[in-house]
C-alpha cells in the first residue's frame, strides 16, 4: 500500500509521512496577531513563505488564506484557542485533516525527482528554504513546501489524488 | 512554458491559471431598470478585439485570487497583470474590434 511505502533510489528516498493535524485558514492579513496568538507561530504574511517551530507550521497559500500543520492534538486544541483569540473578528477555520495526506521526498538531486511534473523553477534561488506554494505536479495540485536548506521537501495531496501522485513520483524517481 | 506574473506569486507557468473573461464588467445597480435588450448585452456581448484586452485571469493552482491582465490576442503577450480593483495601467488601450 502506498500509504505506508518507503522508496530508495539514487540516495534519494521517497516515504509516506505520518498523520497529522491539517487546517484550512482564512481571516484578513490585518488579523493575522490574532491566529498568531492562537497558534504560537507568527503566521507569515510574505507571500509562498512559511514558518514552522514547536510541532506546528503554517503555509501562507494566499494573501488570506493558509495552511496549518500540526502533531495530532491540535485537532482538539486549536479550534477553540482560533475562537478565543478571534472572538467577534470573522475568520474560518476548517479542519482538513482527513483530505489529504502527505509525502516526503528527500536526498541531494530531490528536485529532479519533481521536477518530472512540476514546471516551478526549483533551484535554490527560486525556492529557498521557507519556501512553499500550492501547484502542479502533471495535472494533480499539490501543496510544495521546502521546511530547510537541506533537499528535502514536504507534499501535501487530496487523498483522492495521492494514489496517482505516488505512482507518478515513484516512476520518477526510479527513472534517475 | 509561456509565465504569467500573478500579482502575489511572481512570475508562474501558465499551466496554473484559468481565463477568467473581460474584465472591468460593472453589473448595472439596477438590473430592473434595464430593457431586455440591454440586460442581455450585460450577460452575453463581449468584446472579442484583435490586440489588447483586459481580461480577469485566475492564479487557480497557486493562491487561488483573481486578478486582471492585459493580454495581446494576437501575440498572446501579457502587457500587464494587477490586482482586482485597480485601474486599468496607462499605455494598455484595447485593441481595435475584430
Ligand atoms: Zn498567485
């Protein structure tokens, strides 16, 4: 089953990574404090950055909306600390857990791997560490997030898609 | 790949956004007060030139926002892209109707 398949080839390894917590976040960048407060995390507010720390991250996908990503009790936890911090203020929080799922793809020459189905300029320069955005890899969108300066880089897929993403990169991979 | 620059994202390959239509459609404040003749054109007629046009365009596999662009039909060059609400940029005049 893909879901619990690691894959090694060329010193580059491609794994399924862990479950975890997954929120859909909206609210006005002038608002940001406030999910900030709840989240113990600044969240970022340059755009296709993110940032990470204690367990959590958050992946700004737009200029109001981002990706939360936390170790599973944030399920229970953040909801209610979001309506505490927000009070009146609007906001959305939807819990995605269960959506999608993600990948790990890692090792020096990783990039080439996406590079397969991903048409976004991948090099240092153009995607730095911090770096993240949603995009393509062939027709499937996915969530790309680089969390540090080593290779290694965060997929997030649709559940419905992950099947045929893995597949996809696996061939990549072992076409190196 | 031909890019496109979102005004969020930066330059982005094509394959990541959607037409979207003319942009700079104002919906008429009151629809009621319209003929029929005058509400279908607000639906339906479009101008179609043969040069630049202002077009909506959506970064829908990036961070998902509408923005505008001025687009050459007949190079498909971009000459412009800027956020919803702002003005169209100087020196973009639509192109002559086909
Ligand atoms: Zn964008």
């Amino acid at each position: 089953m893909h879901e619990n398949s690691v894959i090694r080839h060329a010193g580059i390894t491609l794994r399924a990574l862990p479950g975890m917590a997954r929120f859909a976040l909206r609210c006005a960048p002038a608002d940001a404090p406030r999910a900030s407060q709840a989240l113990g995390l600044d969240l970022p507010l340059a755009a296709l950055t993110a940032s990470a720390g204690a367990g959590r991250a958050a992946l700004w996908l737009g200029p109001d909306e981002w990706l939360i990503l936390a170790e599973d009790g944030a399920a229970e936890t953040l909801p209610p600390a979001m309506e505490d911090a927000f009070a009146a203020t609007p906001f959305s929080l939807v819990e995605v857990s269960g959506r999608q799922l993600a990948y790990g793809l890692s090792g020096p020459g990783a990039e080439e791997v996406l590079a397969e189905g991903c048409p976004l300029d991948l090099s240092d320069a153009a995607f730095g560490p911090g770096t993240c955005t949603r995009t393509l890899f062939g027709k499937v969108e996915m969530v790309l997030w680089r969390p540090g300066p080593e290779p290694a880089w965060h997929i997030e897929v649709w559940r419905s898609f992950a099947p045929h993403l893995h597949a996809h990169l696996r061939e990549a991979l072992l076409d190196l | 790949m031909l890019l496109i620059r979102c005004p969020h994202c930066g330059d982005r390959p094509e394959v990541e956004f959607r037409h979207g239509g003319e942009a700079h459609l104002a919906r008429p404040p009151e629809p009621a007060a319209l003929s029929d003749a005058e509400w279908a054109a607000y639906l339906h007629q479009r101008r179609n030139p043969r040069g630049p046009h202002a077009e909506r365009w959506r970064h829908i596999h990036g961070c998902g926002r509408f923005f505008n662009a001025v687009r050459d039909t007949l190079t498909d060059r971009f000459l412009a892209t800027y956020p919803t609400g702002a003005a169209r940029p100087d020196g973009t005049q639509q192109g002559d109707p086909a």
